[in-house]
C-alpha cells in the first residue's frame, strides 16, 4: 500500500479530526487557566479616616514580592492628599529571599480640608534590579496601590448613597442592598427608598425599602426584594428621601444567569501573621473580552465592624475563559475565628456580590458559601487549580490513549486488506 495514500486517508477521518479537536480543546482550557503573574502585591488595599484638623497618623502597608525574586520597589504618592503624606524612603530593595516588607508612611491632616472624600495613592512599582532612580519608572511596568481616604462631613446632613444588586442565582428573585453612610454633621432621623424598575425604557413595577435613621458617621443600609417575571436586562431608578433630602442613582442589572460566574476562592499555605495570598477564580460567559475587571473583598467581625477592605489589580478577562484574581490580606494582628465578608467582581460597570464566611486558624483560612466551589490550601490541601489541571490532563491523556489505538486499529485493517489480495496503488 502506498504509504502518502494512506496518510492522505488517515488525515481526512471524521474520527481523527473529532479526537484531534477534543485535545486542542482540552489545551486551550488549561491554558486559559493559568493565571496571569504579578510580581509584587500589597495590603491593605485601602484605609480610611474620618477628618479631624491636625491629627498625625503613621499608617502601615505591606508589599509582597510574590515570584521571590531580586527587584527594586520605587514608591509614587499622587492624589490631593499627596502634600500631606510622606514616606522614609521613595525607593527600596528587595532579595531573592524576601516574600514581603511592612512599610509605614506618615499622613499628617491640616486644620481643613473642604467637605466630602479625599484621596490619597501611594503606587508601588517593579524595577529592575539595577535601576533605583525613580525618575527612570516606565508606566508599563507592573504596579499595585494602596490608598488612603479622608472624609470630611458636609453642613447639616448628607448621605453617601449606593447599590448592590443581587440577583438569586436559584429564582428569579432580585436583592436590592442600598448602603447610607451619614457624612454630615447633623444626625438622619429618616431616610427610605423607593426603586422604580425599568425595560426598554418603561417602568413596569415599582418597590419600596424599609425606613432608617443613621447617626454622623454611621453606615446603615436600606433593601428590598423584586420579583422579576422574566429575565433579562432591567435598570433600577432609586430615590433615596431622608429629612427632606433627596438623592437619585441608577443602576443595570441583568435576571438570569451571570455573565461573569465566580467558580472559587482559596488560599496558598496560609499561616497566620502572614500575607495571605487569597486567590479569586472567575470565569467570563460572555463572548466579548471583560475590560479592566477585579476583584474586591470587605471583611467584618462579630459585631459587623469592617476591618479589612482588599482590592486586586485589573484584569481583562478573555471570552469564555477563565481568570485567577489576587488579593492581599496582611495577617498579623488577625485573631483566630469566623468573619463575615463580601466579595465583589466589578466589570463593565456591573457588580457581582457573594457573601462568604471565612474560618481562621493558624494554619488554614477557610472561605464557605453557597453556589460555587471553595476551597482553601491550608495544611496541605489540593488547589482548585490543581484540580481543574487533573482533570484536563485526564481528557488529554484518555484522547491521546484512544487516538492511538484507533491509528494501530486502522492500521492492522488496512494490512488486513492488503493479505486478503487488495491491490497495492
């Protein structure tokens, strides 16, 4: 048998070219789970402050080298609070077996500031290990921030006002959470919702909150609950009315299932005291990429005080893939217990919120909830990740497997032909 005619047919099979694609599938997969790598992190992501005129603060942060490896960290303040902060040093070195640094900087606040939130960045950048001038920064090199806001109250009384929507992932239920924060000098003895809902622009229902009083300073929250009758995109139109105030915003939200799904969370070989590596793992539905996404995680303790706000980096999430978000939670003066916490996936615009507990021990950090896979590594337990590689390798391995026993199959078949007096071409 002529060895080019054979190949020619082999090539062309409906069974090669389904076992071949099966394989690059499974390849692609894999890929698209390995995170992409940032060199440094920092914690906490955000601090904040209530004004008080000339109050000095040292605030502290830490930077984590997360490949371990040789580097220089250049530090640049920006933002409208950046006179009134200072750093020991604008540049400092990094080892190859340094894992992370606490750092310290000084906010010293003046006599005034106008009412409302001021901010304050303090960005940390990679350089190369020969470079110290951070005059020498390029902006493309990898970065991380940790900030700083300083609310000032306004006259009289004023409320931040914003939204989470929550759809039920299990009915066609809608959650609506609307968190007020008093930032005005004189106590709210009233404050309620009202939440109009539209479709292609025509209100079709409308549904009202429960009724609040917040105090200077105090964080309080308004909800309700929708019954969606199909799913679909929708717009809230809420009107926040507290002692004769009002206050409008609105925001999109989509019934069914999400766009961005969030598939687990876990730890690497945690240890209490330590900076906890705490990895997100989301997957995009859609069909288009998802532009500068991230993720953000707020935790409480028992008597619902926050106490930690993380933040990660943007990412670009590619189309029907999947992506590995990182935060940094630095541990140190972290007790052993259970805490509340919630985790938000922000893209276009659009939020995701899950509410997770999260188990502390001195070896572990579990994250529990419902609807989707959580895992932690502490003491040695397998990763999400190393699951999903063992399971895709399984796919390669059992295709690879079947393809050649299909090739030594058609092989013998065609030698079969060949002794039983098939003419050789």
């Amino acid at each position: 048998m002529n060895k080019n005619n054979y190949w020619g047919k082999l090539m062309v099979s409906p069974n090669l070219i389904r076992s071949l694609l099966i394989i690059l599938f499974s390849a692609v997969i894999l890929l698209s789970l390995i995170p992409g790598a940032y060199a440094i992190g920092v914690s906490p992501g955000r601090t904040t402050f209530d004004f008080s005129p000339n109050v000095e603060k040292e605030v502290g942060f830490s930077i984590v080298n997360t490949e371990n490896k040789a580097m220089n960290v250049a530090f640049i303040v920006s933002g409208d609070l950046k006179e009134y902060i200072s750093l020991n040093s604008d540049v400092v070195g990094f080892s190859s077996g340094e894992n992370s640094k606490d750092f310290k900087y000084t906010l010293k606040l003046p006599e005034k500031l106008t009412p409302g939130l001021h901010i304050a960045e303090i960005e940390a950048i990679e350089l190369p290990e020969n470079i110290k001038d951070v005059k020498l920064v390029v902006k493309a090199t990898v970065s991380v921030v940790t900030q700083v806001y300083v609310y000032v109250p306004y006259p009289g009384k004023y409320v931040d006002v914003s939204v989470d929507i929550v759809p039920r992932e299990d009915s066609n239920k809608v959650n609506f959470y609307i968190p007020l924060v008093s930032r005005g000098e004189e106590k709210i003895s009233s404050a309620k919702g009202t939440i109009d809902i539209y479709k292609n622009g025509e209100k079709i229902d409308t549904v009202s909150t429960n009724e609040i009083s917040i105090a200077t300073t105090e964080k309080k929250e308004l909800s309700a609950v929708w019954d969606a009758v199909n799913g679909g995109e929708y717009t809230a139109k809420i009107k926040v009315e507290y002692d004769g105030n009002v206050k409008e915003i609105e925001k999109k939200f989509n019934v069914g299932n999400e766009s961005i799904g969030l598939l687990g969370v876990s730890t690497n070989n945690f240890k209490l005291g330590d900076v906890a590596r705490i990895r997100i793992l989301v997957q995009n539905k859609l069909s288009d990429d998802a532009k500068d996404a991230s993720a953000s995680l707020s935790v409480f303790n028992s008597n619902s005080e926050n106490i930690a706000d993380l933040k990660s980096e943007n990412y670009d999430i590619p189309a029907l893939s999947n992506t590995e978000m990182i935060v940094y939670w630095d541990t140190e003066k972290l007790q052993t217990g259970d805490y509340d916490s919630e985790l938000g996936i922000n893209y276009d615009k659009n939020l995701i919120i899950k509410n997770l507990q999260i188990k502390v021990t001195e070896n572990s950090m579990t994250f529990t909830g419902t609807g989707f896979a959580i895992a932690s590594e502490g003491g040695g337990k397998m990763s999400i990740n190393s699951i999903y590689y063992i399971l895709i390798g399984v796919l390669v391995l059992v295709n690879l497997a079947w393809l050649v026993w299909w090739l030594k199959g058609r092989k013998k078949k065609e030698i079969g032909k060949d002794n039983l007096g098939y003419k050789k071409l």
